[in-house]
C-alpha cells in the first residue's frame, strides 16, 4: 500500500484543479455559489429599511369634536410608531380604508366623549389591523401605551384640583409598575431579530443545492468513474476535493456576513468571535454532510434536487425562529433535530445572545459535529453507485 | 382516440406539455410534494396558532403575601408558565443561557414594604426577544397581571387616601380604553402566515415546474421540431407559449381548488373569500406566473440548474409581499421588486380577500398589476420562444 494513500490530503490537493475547472466551466457555479449568497447578503441588510416599525399610517373618527378629543388626537399623532393619514367622518369609513390597506388602525373618539368622561364613564376603542399580525401588533402596543394617560388624566385632574399631590394620586391608581426588558434587541428592531438567522436559514438552502448539484452532476454526465479515478478510487479523497473548494467559498461568505451583520449593522454582539465563527463553519459542514447524505439515500440528480428544493424551506419553521418550537407538535418537534440549520440556530441565540461560550452551546455544536461522521459512514455506497451507474439517467 | 395531429397547434403543445409532466418522476415529485404534502405540513405544523405556557423563572426576594400572589396569578396565565424559582438572578440567568426559560420576573426584598409605604413598586420584569411571539406573550400577561393587582390593592390602600372626597374620584374610571384586532379574532398565527404561504406555493412550485420542463426541452432539443414547422415564426411562438400556459393553468386550477379551496376549509384558516373574487384573482395570478417562467426560461438549459436558483427565494418572498414587513417601510427599490414579481402583489390580495373579507373593488390595485404583469410577461415570453426557435433553426 503506498504510503501517500494513508495522507490523503496532499494528493487531493491536486484532485482540488479538476474541481475547479468544473466549477469555473459552467456559469451556474459561479452565480449559485458566489452572486447568489451577496445578493442575499445585501436583501437582507436592506429589506428592513431602519428596522423600526415607525411612521405607520393610521386613521383617527372624531365625532366628538371637543378640545378633548383634539387633545387625545395631537398625542396620538405625537407617537413616532403612527403617522394619521385621514380623519374620517366615521366607522364604517375608516373600516373600509383598513379593508383596502390605506391604513393598519385607527382610533374611534365616540360623540358625547368629552362630557361622559366628566360623568358616567366613557369609552374610547381603537382598531388593529390583525391578518397582518406583525405590524398589527405594533400598532396595538403603540395604542396601549399611547392611551393610558388618557385613561388616568381626568382622575389626576380632579384629584389635584380637590387638594391632592399629583404623585400620590398616580400612585394610588397604579401601586405597582412592572418595568419591562426586552433583553438582547432593546429597540425591538426587526433587522436585528431576523437579518442574522433568515441570512442562514436561505444560505442553507444555497449550500444544499450547489453541494447536491457538484456531486450530482458528476452521476448525470457520466464522468463519476472519471472522478472516482482521479482520485485513485478513493471516495474519501474524491469527496473531499470536490466540497473543499465550496466549503472554502462558503465559509468566506460566512465571515463577510458576519462581518457585515455585527460591524456595519451593529447587531449586538456579545459573544466571542472565533466561538461564532466556529459555529459557522461547523454549520457549513454539517449542511454540506447532509446533501451528500441525502444524495447516497436518493442517488437521482433531478428527484434529490427537486426534493431538497423544498425540504430547504422547510428549515425556516423548524429552526424555531418565527413561531417557536416548543409550541409545536412533538413529531416537528423532533423532525427538527435532523435539520442542521435547528442546532445552528440554537447555537447561535446562545453565542451572540446570551453570550455563551462554549460549554453553554456544546450540544448543539456536538450535533453539528455528528452530520459529517454520518455522511462519511455513507460514503461507501456513494462509490457504488458511482461505479454502478445505475442512476445516471434516472429521470 | 383523438388524433393529436388534428388539433390546433396550441392544444397540441398543451397535450404535450401535459404528458411530460405526468411522464417524469421528478416533476410528479415537485407537484405533489410541493403542492400537496407542503400544503397540508404547514398547516399541521402552524396548527397550534398561539403560544401559550412560555417557562419564565422568578426570583421572589420579597417573600410576601404580595409577592406569592403575584406569582401565582401570573402562573395562571395562559401564556405563562412558572418554570423554575431561583434563588437568586444568577441561577435564573443560567437557566436562560440553556434556554431553559425565556424570561425573568425579579420581585426586590422592599416590593411590598414600598407599595404600603405610599411609594412606587417597581419591578423588573426581562423577556427574552429571540423569538418575537414569546416576547409579546410575556409582556401581555405581565401588563394583564400587574392591572388586575393594581386593581386589588387599589381599594386596601383606600384607607390611606389623604383627602375623604378623593375616594369617589379615585374609585371610578371615566375613560375605558377598548382594543379590537380586526380580521383575525383567535390572534393566531398560523391564520396569519398560512394564506401568504399557500399563495407562494403556488409560485415557487410552478417555477420549479417550468424550470424542469422547459431546461430539458433546450438540454434535448424538443423545439427543433417546431422550428421547421411551415407559418410565421411569431405565430408559432405565440401557440407555444399558449399552450404551455394553457397546460400550466388547467394543472394549477386544480390544485388550487385543493389548496385555496379545500385546506382554508379544513384546518378553519380564514376563507372569506368568495369564489368569484378567487377566481378573478387567480386567473392572471396563474397566467402571469406562467409567463414569467417562460420568459425566465430563456436562461434554463438544463433541468436541474434553475432549481437552485429558484429554490432559495420563497422566504424571501414573503418579505418582499408586504405581509410581514409593511410595504411601506421597505426601501424603495424592494418596492419595485414587489410589482415585478406575481407572488408579491397576489399573495398580498388573496390575505384581503381572504381574511379581511374584500370585495373585488377592495382588490383592484393589486389585480391590476397581475393583469399589467400577464400581458408584459406575455410579451416578453412570445419574444423569447421566437428567439428560441430561431435559434434551434440554425442548429
């Protein structure tokens, strides 16, 4: 046995040319690999504009038209969340601009507001537009807050003018006050929540397809034999000087998002930076493992593709990010064990943050870790089905 | 049998069309995994709606009867669930860097002693963002349960109001603040995210669908025989591309009765929509869908390639619709993009038709740029099968 076959790395250096002719042979390496991911790269750093859910239009109905309710509408108008597009002349007006999405609420100043808030009691109500539930929430929230010193003022008003200190009557009403954190995003801000992950969660997607695509269109060319033979029919070898040149690539782009998200968009940060870019590559390795994986279980280049097309997608649910997991049934629950994107995710709330080291994310690391060794026990039948040819011409 | 040969050409190529679909595994793969199988999983795995039981730790310094109480009815939240007493904000933090819990309620020693003592109790209350739902889940049973005590203890500090009128005053509410969601009463989200992701079904799968069709018809030369057809060149480019969107549309109108017509019904996600609204908007959602993917198919030489680049835009969809992220705020250029590609406007139409109850007038903005869309991508799509055949021409 040659010596040079137990140190394979130094001859799969050389196999690293013929991949790269491939790649630089055929455009769609170039765009799916390259122009693709800073395309994504740049749509999620703009997509958000300011991240701020600011200057949103809303509606206000005022049939009371009292130096009230004008007061109430110059405090709404105050809040940075709203801009008030119309006043409309009543409900059923305003309803219907909501319908055509002019506007995702407006306020309802009854009649008679101002002289029942000085005797029995008066209502005011607000609308929200909820099939849109993101910004509806905001819109609501802004309401809340906006409202409660509508609520307070005109017990505070009297209060005062019968002899009492304002303080202590703000106090008596609301005894207790619970001052909330929104812990690592302060500013609530829609770039910061979901640039970082939906940048992976769609890097994955890439990462799949041009992996499957590399090794796939060996079988359906028909140059697999030609590619096990280059590397002396050595899977190992074969394998890992087709992917390195991609893994290379992809671990670029990886750094460069990370560079961008954390420096020029000033996500918060808080864990290390050699932690993070550790889980990057892990993350790219584990997701290249699981197209060769699923390459060796479905070995037909047009159906694997088409399958994992879809499964892609699939990762943006399971990795826990927009409706959390454990609200989930258990069956997706664990469905989402098996996609490398979920621990990559895991890990990555941890890193930046909560700012764990390594020891608060080492079982999502270790995962990650367990996605190459899986794809490696399969590479045998790889090489069978490259010498086999059985499903070249599948279709 | 009918005789192809005596149809009229557009009918023909619509046969053909309909044939190869059925004819190729991974097409059939495409179509019923994207359609069918996508369309039910997202609705099983959204089917839960709403977040409910979040774990929160606390950390009860007080140890009072306020602070049990407080405790408890926050416990008896639906949203919240109290997963873990900590001694102290260390063990609490630890429990949260393992993602044990997604918030912290920290209850001061003085909580109690201050509130009798006529000064504000204020506590803090630390909500985890990495997923927004949690965070608005902890902030609304929090808000919720601070009223309620607010409201109980109101009338034990009665006593101590400093002046005896006060107390008619201060027991009052003059002004109620009321807030309705609109369109979307169980506040879930799945009724949210379900109706944009069935429409980007329908467009991810039907680019994919002709991505695979039309690159093996260039890799196999399947238009040659068109090209030496007698007649115009523009008039058999035009029967081409009639025929193939004729054969896209007849697939498609089935399966969107099964997808906008059967699943809305069976996992109660909003249907309002009429049939005739959904009709009118399908027709040139479908149609300008199929244009576009002609004309896209200018760049598709083989069946596989496209596939990448298609795949990894469907989250990125839903951002570009205006259904997440307000359309208002998203930079203008993305904006442009919107009215460029048929998924952004439909799915943005069928969520007013279909949850927010709107008429086809309600609709028209939208209507009209998926029609403007059919006719341009029709166009454009004629031009590039005439190019096409010229081309095969010379081969």
């Amino acid at each position: 046995m040659p010596i040079s076959s137990l140190f394979p790395f130094p001859s799969s250096l050389k196999k690293m040319f013929r991949e790269l002719h491939r790649m630089t042979s055929r455009r769609i390496y170039l765009v799916a690999a390259v122009v693709l991911p800073l395309f994504l790269l740049l749509f999620m750093c703009t997509i958000f504009g300011s991240g701020q859910m600011r200057h949103l239009p809303i509606g206000v109905v005022d049939a009371d038209n009292t130096s009230t309710s004008r007061s109430i509408i110059r405090n709404i108008a105050a809040v940075p969340t709203f801009t008030i597009v119309h006043h409309y002349a009543d409900d059923a007006e305003a309803r219907a601009a909501v319908q055509r999405k002019e506007i995702y609420g407006y306020l309802s100043i009854p009649h008679h507001f101002e002289a029942d808030m000085l005797g029995a009691g008066a209502t005011i109500s607000y609308y929200y537009h909820y099939a849109l539930l993101a910004v509806g929430g905001e819109v609501m929230s802004a309401f809340e807050q906006a409202l409660i010193p509508v609520q307070l003022a005109p017990i505070v008003v009297e209060a005062v003018s019968l002899g009492d200190r304002e303080q202590g009557i703000e106090h008596f009403l609301l005894p207790m006050t619970a001052d909330d954190h929104a812990l690592y995003n302060p500013s609530l801000d829609y770039s910061v929540y979901l640039s970082l992950p939906i940048y992976y969660i769609m890097f994955q997607i890439l990462i799949l397809l041009v992996t499957l695509y590399a090794v796939g269109s060996e079988a359906k060319a028909g140059t697999g034999g030609e590619w096990l033979s280059a590397a002396r029919g050595n899977i190992f070898v074969a394998i890992v000087s087709k992917l390195l040149p991609y893994t290379l690539i992809f671990i670029a782009e990886a750094l460069l998002a990370n560079y961008v998200f954390f420096h020029w968009l000033r996500i918060p940060f808080t864990g290390g930076v050699a932690l993070f870019t550790l889980c990057s590559v892990l993350f790219i390795l584990a997701t290249q493992s699981v197209a060769v994986i699923l390459y060796t279980l479905l070995p037909a280049l047009s159906v694997v593709i088409s399958v994992v097309s879809m499964v892609g997608s699939l990762g943006a649910t399971l990795s826990g990010l927009t409706f959390p997991l454990s609200a989930m049934s258990p069956v997706v629950r664990y469905a989402a064990l098996l996609f490398p994107v979920r621990h990559f995710t895991e890990a990555m709330q941890c890193v930046v943050y909560f700012g764990g080291g390594l020891m608060a994310c080492r079982s999502s690391l270790l995962v990650l870790c367990l996605f190459p060794l899986v794809a490696m026990a399969l590479l045998p039948r790889l090489r069978m089905i490259m010498v086999s040819r059985r499903y070249d011409t599948f279709e | 049998m009918i005789r192809l040969s005596r149809l009229p050409l557009c009918l023909r190529v619509a046969c053909r069309e309909l044939r190869t679909v059925a004819t190729s595994y991974a097409v059939v793969l495409v179509l019923l995994g994207g359609v069918f199988v996508y369309g039910l999983l997202y609705n099983y795995m959204y089917a839960p709606n709403v977040v409910r039981e979040v774990p929160i730790a606390v950390v009860d310094h007080s140890h009072t009867a306020l602070s049990r109480q407080y405790v408890r009815w926050l416990d008896a939240t639906p949203q919240v669930t109290v997963a873990l007493r900590a001694s102290d904000m260390l063990e609490a933090k630890q429990q949260m860097l393992s993602a044990q819990v997604a918030g912290i309620l920290y209850l001061p020693s003085d909580f109690e002693q201050r509130l009798l003592r006529d000064e504000p109790a204020v506590y803090p209350f630390y909500a985890s963002t990495d997923a927004f739902l949690y965070y608005e889940a902890l902030e609304t049973a929090n808000l919720q349960v601070m009223e309620a005590i607010d409201d109980e203890y109101r009338t034990q500090l009665m006593p101590y109001l400093t002046l005896p009128e006060l107390t008619a005053v201060a027991t009052r509410t003059p002004v109620t603040v009321v807030g309705t969601a609109l369109y979307n009463p169980l506040e879930g989200y799945g009724i949210y995210l379900i109706p944009s992701v069935l429409m980007i079904i329908i467009f991810q799968t039907m680019m994919l669908l002709i991505a695979m069709l039309t690159g093996s018809e260039c890799q196999r030369y399947l238009l040659r025989p068109y090209a030496r057809l007698q007649g115009r060149r523009g008039g058999i480019a035009i029967s081409l591309v009639c025929g193939k969107a004729l054969a896209y549309s007849v697939l498609y109108g089935l399966f969107s009765l099964f997808l906008v017509g059967g699943l809305p019904l069976i996992f109660d996600i909003p249907h309002a929509a009429s049939l005739s609204t959904l009709v009118v908007l399908l027709i040139p959602y479908i149609l300008a869908t199929a244009f576009l993917g002609l004309t896209l198919s200018r760049w598709f030489t083989d069946p596989e390639a496209p596939v990448l680049l298609i795949a990894f835009f469907s989250i990125g969809l839903i951002f570009l619709s205006g259904v997440s992220y307000p359309l208002e705020l998203i930079p203008w250029y993305w904006r442009v993009v919107h009215y460029l590609i048929p998924a952004a406007p439909a799915v943005l139409a069928f969520v007013k038709a279909s949850s927010m109850h709107a008429t086809m007038a309600d609709l028209a903005p939208e209507l009209l740029t998926l029609s403007l869309q059919a006719v341009a991508y029709f166009l454009s799509a004629v031009w590039v099968y005439r190019k096409k055949l010229a081309m095969r021409l010379g081969v």
